[in-house]
C-alpha cells in the first residue's frame, strides 16, 4: 500500500492567467476532463479576478458551470480581494486560494497594497469564509524570492505563514513564484512550519525557471509534505521566456514522486492527451521532461516502463 | 566561509566516449583548459580502454601530455582492467577510476565478464595500485538501475561497495549510469553507507536522462555528500537521444549546489565557453538548464545575478 501525495493541478489559473492567445471555455472544459482523466483529483481551474486585470479569468463563473462535480473531485478557486471571495463563494466552492506576497513592492504590483494591507486583507477574507464555512489555502507568495526585491529572509516567510494560520487559514501554500528558491531555503523554511503545525496543512507551489524544483520538491517530500501545486505540460509562468519554463510540470512532479514509492493517482500516459490540449489551446510547444523521455524511448521501439 | 564541493568534471570522458564525431586531442586540449579557467579542478580526461572498443579514447595518453600539471588539479584516469591500469600509473595518474557493474549482464555487456569475474578483477587492480601507491576510485556502475535488467536492490549496490572498500578501494562512485534512479533509493544507499564509513569516500555520478538529477545529487548533500561528477553542457551518455540529456551538466550542479550555500569553486559565465567549445567539437547543441535561463535574461537586458 503506497502513501499518497496530493498534486493539486494549477494549469487552467497559473498556468492559463498570462498567456498571450485567448484560451475559450470549451478548450479549458475539455482540459479539465482530460486532466480528470488522467487521475487528477485536485485542481485550482479559476481565479474570481477582475477581467480587465486578468482577462483569461474572465469565465470563471462559466467554467465553473462546465466542471464535473463529484465527491472525489476537489476544487480551488483563487480569489484576490473580498468580492472575489464573495463569486468564489457563491459558486460553490468549497476552497479558496488566498494570496500574500512577502514584500510591499510585490503586493503593490500585484494588489497595490503594502504588505500590511494586503496581510489585513487576507485576514479579513479568511474571516469571512469561517464565517461562511469555505476552507482557506493562502499562497506565500514569493516564499524564496521576490522579482523585485530579491530572496525573502526565512524569518519573513515563517512570520506570515504563522499569522496567517493564526488568522485561521486552514492550508498554507509555500510558494516558489518566480523559481528563484533553492532545497536548502525549502529546509530551512518547512523544517520549523512541520515541526510546529505538522505537515498536513502545507502545499508547495514551485516554478522549474532555473531547473531546481525537483530538489526543491525533494526536500519538502523528505520533510513529510505530501502536497504539491503542478500545471500540465509545465504551462505557464515562464516570466523570463523563451527556453525558462514556468510552473513545474505536472509529469515531472508525477513521476519524481511516482518513482520514489508514492502514489500520485496519475497516468502519465492519460496525461499525454491533457498536454497535447494544452498545446493546441495555447499554441506553445509545451511538456515536462519526462514526456520527452518517453517520446524518446518510444521513437526507439523501446518499452516506456510505468513509472 | 563557506562549506567546499567537489565537481569532477567528466566530460571529456564520459561525455565524448560514445559521441559519434570524432574529437581531436586539440579539441580535447582547448576544452580541458577552459573548463580549467572556469574554476574545474578535478577532471576524468581518460579512459585507458582498447582503442578499438572506444575509439574516442584512443589518444588518451597524448592528452594526458597536453594537460596543465598543478598542484590543485587532481585527474583521474578510468581503467576497465589492468592493462589499461598499468598505463595510466606509467602516465603518472595519481587515482585511477574502476567500473564493476551491478549485473551479470551490464558487466558481460561492458567487459565480458560475470559480476564475480568483474569484482575478482577489481580487487586486482585495487591490489596493484595500493602497492603502487596508486589511489582507486570504483564505481559502481547501474548502483540503481541496469539497461538490462531493470531496478537494482540496494542491497545489491551495498554489498558491491562493501567488497570494494574492504579490497581497498579509497573511493567508491555510486553511479547511476542510465538515469534510472530516485531520490528515495539514493537516501536508501547513502545512508547506510555513510553511517558505517561517513561521507567523505564517496562520489555520486549522476545523468538526468528522466530529469532527476538534481532530486538525486540534493538527497545525497543532505546526508553529507560532498563529492559529485557532472559533465560539461550535459555533454554525452544520451542512451536514448534525442531530447533525453545524459549526465547530469556541471553548470546545473554547480548551480544547485551553490544555490544551497556550497562553493564550488566553478564560475557560471566563464563555464560558457567551455561549452561553446564542446558544442563546436562534438556538433550538438549543449547546455543546461541554467544556461538557457542566463540566456534568457540576458535577452531581456535583465542582470543575471551570480547564483
């Protein structure tokens, strides 16, 4: 009997939020079925954001509609501010995803708020949902590093992830935004949060941008965290394109996992539809390393083991 | 001050050994030079092999004559038996590297041998070089996985590096040759082995042909690792081209390591024209992941700051 990990599939909102070709409802519908196919139990399809901000957002009500909903199926909707909340409550979810930024210049991009008033507002969301019964992830975002400031002291992530589960958040997700942390940050970060808290209410968010996430992704595993973000095919992120690439792909963190005794629940041969729906959608090569390695064995007549 | 790590740069030999377009020994000469004045201080620049068996190989003693002699580089010389021990020792190598793989097969493959015939073998080169005064380094070839004959039980790879520190072997590489391997796996022979000898006899020789390597090289540095091989631009092993990478790129490593706090003496930029050399002589496209991220950076005029 293998432990399971959770990989919790972010391509439809991180991976989806910046591309430049609009992507239709019906391709983010068929790539949802494709990714539940696939044995994808936890996604996070829709962010209740502003769509002048973030116009790939701009369906999330009608996305939602078009989701399967079933008992063993478990969404996430992010949500900005308190009338983001409000949508995301209203359509049923059960979960929403808030996000902090570590610094006041990232949360003055992202929100135009200092650090403090961003901390208020996530306090206040997560209040509001209490009060509502709606289940609370908040992104630490920038966790490791900032794209403006540089990397985030420990002490800075620690102290918002410990007020933010004071303020009653239910899960915290240790973000890697911009892949700019590396295996010993994700150490220092997670060993003391385990110790206090334990390691079931913990996500962690990584970008592949400069190759380290399966070390990062290791050594939260290692510390006994068994939840992870993931986008198919690696889509999205890529802050710093052409050739960096964004969120670590679902495969990669699959297999990675797969191959070290756990169970993921995912086919990565399914999975192979999922990215080739994305790739059409987007209109980017897109595709986690393993994928190219199975191509590759394939291409040879040779056996592509399970992982 | 921070804590030291050693990079053996095997690329001139691993790397080229079964690359399809001859390299010359002025070829050989340049790069060995630039990976030098990029901070490599310890190189595997040849194998004492049958110049029929790897023709790559065959000028192997006329480049060990092209190379800097210094008191800070260390080479070491790789032998498959002890006819090509004897001429690394009459080159002057002051370590020469063993293989013994794990299987009977790998090794009826690589050396027409058995696994005992192979081990009885190593233990006479290692009795030859210890009264020599020669040091030896035995890798343990497939220590996860065989092309051949799938996963390797740990404990398999433990009782080959016991018989060969017990024959007297000073150091034992633990290689996964084909990229086969996980990070649970190397936590599962590492630990052990450094609990009963402690870390500092020990080499771990990687290839992210799955994209694992670095998952892998960060397991072994949390158990006190400190000694790796990596492969300038990722060049060579490539078992299952295209798009599948070989070992494990001295530029990923290097940047992982240092990254987490490490020195490892190697200079990123200065790396990159170790690799344009490479790419010149071999006629592929190297680079690892890092690079590609510098690259990007630079297009966008952005700093690349040192990792």
């Amino acid at each position: 009997m293998k432990e399971q990990v959770i990989i919790n599939e972010v391509g439809l909102r991180d991976g989806l939020q910046n591309q430049p070709q609009h992507v239709s409802t019906d391709d983010k519908a068929r790539l949802a079925a494709a990714l539940i196919a696939a044995g994808v139990r936890y996604l996070e399809p829709v962010s209740f954001v502003h769509p002048k901000a973030v116009p790939q957002m701009a369906d999330a009500a009608a996305l939602t509609d078009r989701l399967p909903q079933r008992a063993d199926l478990h969404y996430t909707a992010l949500v900005p501010n308190l009338r983001g909340y409000e949508m995301a409550r209203d359509k049923g979810y059960p979960t929403v995803g808030l996000v902090l930024s570590t610094t006041d210049t990232f949360n003055q991009r992202n929100l135009n708020m200092s650090l403090e008033q961003a901390s208020e507002s996530c306090e206040r969301i997560i209040a509001a949902a209490r009060a509502d019964g709606v289940a609370t992830r908040t992104y630490i975002s920038g966790a490791f590093a900032c794209p403006y400031d540089g990397p985030t002291p420990v002490d800075v992530t620690l102290a918002l992830t410990r007020r933010m589960i004071e303020a009653g958040s239910d899960e915290i997700a240790i973000a890697d935004t911009i892949g700019g942390g590396n295996p010993q940050q994700m150490k220092d970060i997670m060993a003391p949060l385990v110790q206090t808290y334990g390691p079931e209410r913990f996500y962690v968010h990584l970008h592949d941008t400069r190759g380290l996430a399966g070390a990062m992704a290791w050594a939260a595993c290692d510390l006994g965290i068994r939840r992870f973000d993931a986008s198919v095919g690696g889509l999205g992120g890529c802050p710093f394109a052409p050739g960096a690439t964004g969120n670590v792909a679902t495969e990669d963190l699959a297999y990675l996992l797969s191959s070290a005794g756990f169970d993921t629940g995912i086919d990565l041969q399914a999975l192979r539809a999922a990215v080739a729906i994305a790739e059409a959608a987007t209109g980017q090569v897109l595709g986690g390393r393993i994928l190219r390695w199975m191509a590759s064995r394939e291409a040879q007549g040779k056996t592509v083991c399970a992982p």
